[in-house]
C-alpha cells in the first residue's frame, strides 16, 4: 500500500520541548530570584525534569488532571529541596504555562524535511499536549503552514497510546491506517500506540536510547526520514 499520510508528534519530536523549556526556565529563574531557594539552576532544572515525566505519565493514566500537572510539578520540585513557599511555586507555574509555548526551537533541519514532506504527503499532528498551548507552540514557531490536521488529546477527549485517538486521528484526515506513518520521540506512547492500530511506526530517537522491542524504523535525525519517505 502506498503511503499518503505521515502522523507527527510535536513535543520532542518537531519542537524542542527540553531547549525550550530550558531557556524558559532560566529566564525565570533569575526572575524571580529562585537563586536564593536552591542550589543551582542545573540542579533545579533536572529535578524539574524528572518530577514532571513522573507527572505526565500519571496525566496520561488519568490519575491527575491538567491542572493539577501544571502547579504540582513545581510544588513538588519545591519539596524536593524543602523550599517551602507554595505562593512562589503557583507563580512559577503560571508564568511557565504563559511563556513556555512562545518559544520557537525546533529540531534540526526540521523546517527543511517538512518542506520536502508536504511536497509529497499529507501531514498531521497528533499530540498530547492541551489545546491551547500547542496552538501557540505551531504559530510560534510557523509549523501551522505544514499541516492539514491537528489531532490534540483535548479534541480527541483520550491521550495516546489509547487506541481511540489514533482512530479519530485517521477519521478526521481521512486516512487508513495502512497508508499512514506515525513518527515519534515516545516509543510506548506513539509508536506501540500507533502500530497496535496497524499504523507504521518511526521513532525518534535522538539520545540513541536501546530498546528492547522493535517498531517498523527508528531514526536519530529528522533529515533520515527523507531517505525513508
Ligand atoms: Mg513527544
């Protein structure tokens, strides 16, 4: 079957969501003085990290909710290092939600490969994010131009890798699932998710990371999927 749609995810795998939220969270660091609650940006920073992929995985299994995500990590991430000053944390989080998305940093060669793409598919987005912060996210950073659909898991009301979102996804764009690729950075979240529904898969994996199951393609470089596609 010939290939007509390609499915991407934003975060991490067209925008760079580390870099981006980096630059963010520097800023405000400095801005609100967060030099006198801990030991150093870096060490702030990757904490923040990881207490916020523990968040998400928990958004995604519906255990939290959006909101809760959104001050929680870094009222957590407060805790860590027994900084007790919630108002501070609420504030952090705001301004993060606020600014965050207005960064535009994307991967390498990304504006170059789409442009090559949509020359010759149909290109979506599916992700997970909210709504309102990916639209910001693709105006941003003029990702909007390459896209027909834009899948986010609030329209879709199911996050991936529920099947159900995969579903919408190729009901809206009018697609089959053997015509459609899926690429993405979250090998359990786009890949599995999107190859149960017998949807090809690539991962995105820069960071090289192993993995002991294998989808359809992995790449470590947006520009290999112009020797794919
Ligand atoms: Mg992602």
């Amino acid at each position: 079957m010939k290939i007509k749609h390609l499915f991407f995810d934003l975060d991490h795998t067209l925008w760079d969501f580390n870099k981006n939220a980096l630059e963010t969270l520097s800023e405000l660091y400095l801005e609100l003085n967060l030099e006198d609650c801990f030991p150093s940006f870096s060490e702030f920073y990757n904490t923040y990290i990881k207490v916020n992929e523990h968040l998400w995985d928990l958004y995604r299994n519906k255990k939290i909710t959006k909101d809760s995500l959104r001050t929680v990590r870094f009222v957590n991430t407060f805790q860590f290092f027994d900084v007790q000053n919630n108002d501070l944390a609420v504030r952090l989080g705001n301004e993060y939600v606020r600014r965050g998305p207005y960064k535009s940093n994307l991967f390498d060669s990304c504006h170059e490969v789409l442009t090559d793409l949509k020359s010759r598919y149909q290109l979506h987005i599916i992700t997970n994010g909210f709504e309102e912060v990916q639209s910001i996210k693709m105006e941003s950073s003029n990702l909007n131009q390459y896209f027909d659909q834009i899948i986010t898991s609030e329209k879709a009301g199911v996050t991936k890798p529920h099947s159900q979102i995969f579903e919408y996804a190729l009901s809206v764009s009018g697609a089959k699932a053997s015509e459609s690729i899926m690429i993405g950075d979250n090998f359990e979240v786009d890949c599995l998710g999107a190859e149960k529904l017998g949807i090809k898969a690539v991962h995105f994996n820069p960071d090289k990371i192993v993995q002991h199951k294998k989808v359809c393609y992995e790449i470590a470089h947006l520009k290999e999927l112009l020797r794919l596609f």
